[in-house]
C-alpha cells in the first residue's frame, strides 16, 4: 500500500514539472579542406583572414559566411533554363548536387593558428574588388564581422621565388598604374613561416615594375603593392585604398566608423545651442 502511494507521489510530482525541456544539439562548426601541400593552392586567388588563435572555429565560420554573402551580392549566379522536365526530388538532387560542385569559397587548413585561408573558386570574381567593398561597408557602419581582424585579397597565389612574384605582380601592377593618373604607392611584404625570403630584394624589384612619375610613399600611398609570403608559396596584390582603409584591419575600421558617428558634427552643435 505505501509503494503504491509512493508510485503515484512520484508520478504526480513528474507531471506537474511539465514537459522536458528539448536536448541542445551542439553546435557543428566547419571543417576546412586539408590541401595535399600548400603548392597545390598556387594559381587560384583567395581571401587570408587573421583573427585570434582561441576563437579560430568560430571565426572561420563567419569568415566564409561574410565572403559568400558578398561573393553571391556581387557576383550573383545565373539562373540556367530547365530543359527536361524534372520532379521535385529530381530537382533537389540535381540542385544540391549543383552546389557542391560550384562551391565557390572553400576554407583551406593552413595548419597555422590565427591564420584563415579562403580559396575563391570562381574566376569571375575579382577578390581586390570583394575585399574592398567588405571594407568599404565596415567604414559606413555595417557591422561585418566580430572575430576577424585584418583581411587580405590574394588575386593570385605563386612559389615565393622573386621571379614568380615578379612575374605574377607584372600584368596586376600593368592594370592599376596608368601614366593618365599619378598614384603614390607602397610595396608591403609579410612573411609567415619563411624568414630565408628575401624581402628588401623582392620590395626592390616590385618596385622596379611601376612606372614613372607614381611617386613611392610609405606613410599613406595610393596603392599597395601586397606580398604575402607563407611557407614556400606567396600571395601577390595590388590593392588601391589598403593604406586609407588600415590595412584592411576590420577592427579597426569599425571603432573609427563607431567614433566617427559618435562625434557630434558643427551643425549638430549650432542645432543644440
């Protein structure tokens, strides 16, 4: 008799706490491709991100959601006309076999913390371009992103010998600097995992490419000239606005835009007096 009553104490006691609250599934976080050496990333341009070694996971998640997004704003994939007649499934199929096949940015593991590498799969799109309307959006108030940091376009990925880079910065450096426009500009090399790079050469026979009269100028040029060294391959750029834009430090750019806004102008001073 008092099992029974503790049996229906019990069951009781379980009804009124309500329903189970549902289980939290754990959140997936994105797995980037492994290349078979970092050789095999030459040829194809892409995005570099830093951001802080601890938040790396998360920040490759936002990193390839922020360049998607602005990958499929700017370089909107055509609708191609359906000549069969499929059913519904069969258009899912072909669909989502469709995307996989056209993936556009692909996250590469660089094995190097703090570092994200992007690989722009289409050759349409023009990443100077991307990178500068990601940064230009920043500078007006969008918010962006949280994690990253800096931000660097890669047109084209070489060995990081100086006749590759010579030879890859050459049609690039041909395309931005015309003799009609004076552009002051810079050479900006980093190295990551390869300090043999000979750098001041390499800042000297980029430099021996741009025309005369573009002045050099090392405070705020015009046009960077960007090399970025990793392991034995290089990423080569030249990217008008990188110096006015902080280097395409996007943390930077943000707490500008936040104290640009927060600052009261002339007129809103007469407006409160």
């Amino acid at each position: 008799m008092e099992e029974a009553k503790k049996r229906k104490t019990t069951t009781t006691t379980t009804k009124n706490l309500g329903p189970e609250p549902p289980v939290k599934k754990k959140k997936k976080y994105l797995k980037p491709n492994v290349p078979s050496s970092v050789n095999a990333l030459r040829g194809r341009s892409a995005i570099m991100c830093t951001c802080s070694g601890r938040d790396e996971r998360k920040a490759l998640g936002e990193a390839v959601d922020l360049v998607e997004a602005y990958v499929d704003k700017l370089y909107p994939r055509e609708e191609k006309e359906e000549v069969v007649t499929l059913s519904i499934r069969e258009r899912l199929k072909q669909e989502a076999a469709a995307l996989r096949s056209e993936q556009r940015v692909v996250p590469q593991d660089l094995e190097t913390q703090g570092v994200l590498y992007l690989t722009i799969e289409d050759p349409d799109v023009d990443v100077v371009k991307l990178a500068k309307t990601i940064v230009d959006d920043v500078a007006s108030g969008t918010p962006g992103s949280r994690l990253l940091i800096r931000m660097m376009p890669l047109a084209t990925v070489c060995y990081a010998s100086l006749e590759e880079i010579r030879d890859a910065a050459k049609p690039l450096v041909a395309r931005v600097f015309s003799d009609e426009k004076k552009s002051s500009y810079k050479v900006a090399i980093k190295r990551r995992n390869n300090s043999d790079f000979p750098r001041q050469e390499a800042i000297e026979t980029l430099a021996a490419l741009v025309p005369e009269p573009h002045p050099v100028d090392l405070e705020n040029p015009d046009v960077t000239i960007l090399v970025e060294v990793f392991k034995s391959i290089a990423g080569v750029s030249v990217v008008p606005g990188y110096a006015a834009h902080h280097d395409f430090n996007l943390r930077r750019i943000k707490e500008c835009a936040i104290k640009t806004k927060s600052t009261p102008t002339p007129d809103d001073d007469d407006a409160a007096a």
